[in-house]
C-alpha cells in the first residue's frame, strides 16, 4: 500500500480507514500524525494512561521504554534513521490485563520520507489459542506434569547441553506398581486420584527438577548429581515420603515404586539409550526385589 504525504489528510485518513486493525502515520520522531477509528477504539479499550495510544504528544518510543526491551529500540530507530525499511515485533501489558498482547507493524513509507505507517493488531486471543494448543500437546492433561513429547524435547536439549560441556547428568525412571490392580478392584477414579498424589510428592522431592508422565504409571526425570552415592542417599530420604499410606475415600492404598537409573554418557549417549536401559534399571529392581536398580 502506498499512502501519500500526510499534507494530503483526507486522502490518507481514507486509506487508513481502510486498514481493518489500528493503524496511524508517525512522522520520524515516532509521534502520531493521523490514526484511523479503531486506533481510536484501541486507546478507549486500554484505558491506561498511554499518550502514545490517544496521539496527544506521545509517541513511539513512550511504548518501547515499557517494553523494556533494548533491542526493539535499537531496531526501531534503525527504522526512523530509514537505515532499514520496516520492523515487526510483539508486546503485551500483562501488569495492566491478563495477558492482552499486540503484534506491530512498522513501514517507512518512502524512500527518502519522513512519514511512517504503523499497523497494529490485537493477538490476545490467538496467544490464548497458543497457550491451549500447548498445553494440549506438552502437558498431562491429569497431573499437569509434562507429557512424553515435553519429555522428549527436554532429554534432546539436556543431552545437547551436557555433550556440549562435557557434563554428565542421572535419568530416573519410576513406575507405581499395581496400578492396574487398583483400577480393576475400585476403578479409574480412584486410580487417578492416586497418580495424582504421588505426582504431588514426587514434585516436592524434586524441586526444581522437572517431572514428566510418560506412561500412565510412570514418571521420568533429570537429578543433577555428581556421583551415584549422592543420588543413592536423596532415594533414600525420597522413598519413605513418597510411599507413605494415601487414604482416598475410606480407603488406604499404599504405593510401591520401582525406580530405574541411568548415567549420560556412561549408560547411552541417545535418548532412546538412555530411556531403554532406565526401564531396563526398573527389570532388575523387580528381579533383585529391591526399591531401585543403575543400569550397568
């Protein structure tokens, strides 16, 4: 599109109204020279004390100091230097509304022009959207742990990173045993509600380490330990929390984990290495009757 100097107003208030999103012609100081009816419709719904957003002395680069970001500002007189054509960039006011986020669109109109077109469009739904979608694809729809894929993509980048810093990290594997036993005897319900409990402890074990369900009973893990002592001693202090009685609807279910460990690169340098010889690790603890088992 191309609109004509903003000497010729109604001309260019006219293609302006023609933009379906907010939009409005800034002169190089970033100041607004003329905005269309939902610029106008965007400042009445912000309801925030922004001259930027209502055209009455403010300007740009009073959105950018919010935004705290050095590089879109950087980015953004490179623009208004007309050292570069156009800028794309995303922003939100999440301190003021839950979550309501903008992309915009920054145009030099000319080569040699000191007028600029900004566009900007409100993406708050398609950033819920977003979020939905990814839950649903990384999240345990039932402990709210991370899921297989969250998993996957979390074990590639700690490999990478490990490989690249030539650090080492544990795997654990732990599986709730008679979970199906549950199941048949008092149903489903009963058997999630104790999933869930155990996914509760198993957080507060870890910490800030990540759990993930990869099956439905089985939860996977990263500990950062140096050596296997270490990581033997926190299984130790670990068990008994985790195993105490859960009482659920007048009944008393007690846990019974099984937990697999293996050491990267000691134990498998590929995810599916490493994986396939935790639940290898998990064989042998049932094997040798014991609460855990290395691999190796």
């Amino acid at each position: 599109m191309i609109i004509p100097s903003v000497d010729n107003g109604d001309l260019s208030l006219e293609l302006l109204e023609g933009i379906p999103d907010p939009a409005a012609i800034l002169d190089s100081s970033g100041r607004v020279l003329l905005h269309n009816a939902q610029w106008r419709k965007l400042s009445h719904l912000l309801e925030i004390d922004i001259e930027f957003f209502t055209g009455t002395g403010g300007n740009l680069y009073d959105l950018i100091h919010l935004l705290d970001n050095p590089k879109i500002k950087e980015d953004l007189e490179r623009v208004f230097g007309l050292q570069s054509r156009s800028l794309c960039f995303e922003f939100g006011f999440c301190e003021h509304f839950e979550e309501r986020s903008f992309s915009a669109f920054l145009k030099c109109l000319g080569r040699a022009s000191s007028c600029f077109i900004l566009v900007l469009k409100d993406t708050t739904e398609m950033m819920g959207l977003r979020k939905t979608l990814k839950s649903i694809i990384y999240e345990d729809s039932l402990t709210g742990a991370g899921n297989e894929n969250a998993f996957n993509l979390f074990l590639y980048n700690k490999i990478y990173e490990a490989r690249n810093s030539g650090s080492s990290f544990f795997l654990f594997c732990l599986e709730v045993d008679r979970v199906r036993e549950i199941i048949a005897m008092f149903g489903k319900r009963v058997a999630d509600a104790f999933l869930l409990k155990i996914s509760k402890r198993l957080s507060i074990e870890l910490k800030e380490n990540r759990l993930f369900r990869v099956q439905y009973d089985t939860f996977v893990g990263i500990l950062e330990f140096s050596e296997r002592d270490s990581l033997s001693r926190f299984l130790t202090c670990a068990f008994p929390d985790i195993e105490k009685t859960i009482v659920f609807q007048n009944l008393e279910l007690k846990p019974t984990i099984k937990v697999g460990v293996c050491q990267f690169p000691v134990d498998g340098e590929t995810a599916d290495d490493l994986l396939s010889n935790c639940f290898g690790a998990i064989y042998r603890a049932k094997r040798d009757e014991v609460r855990w088992s290395f691999y190796g």
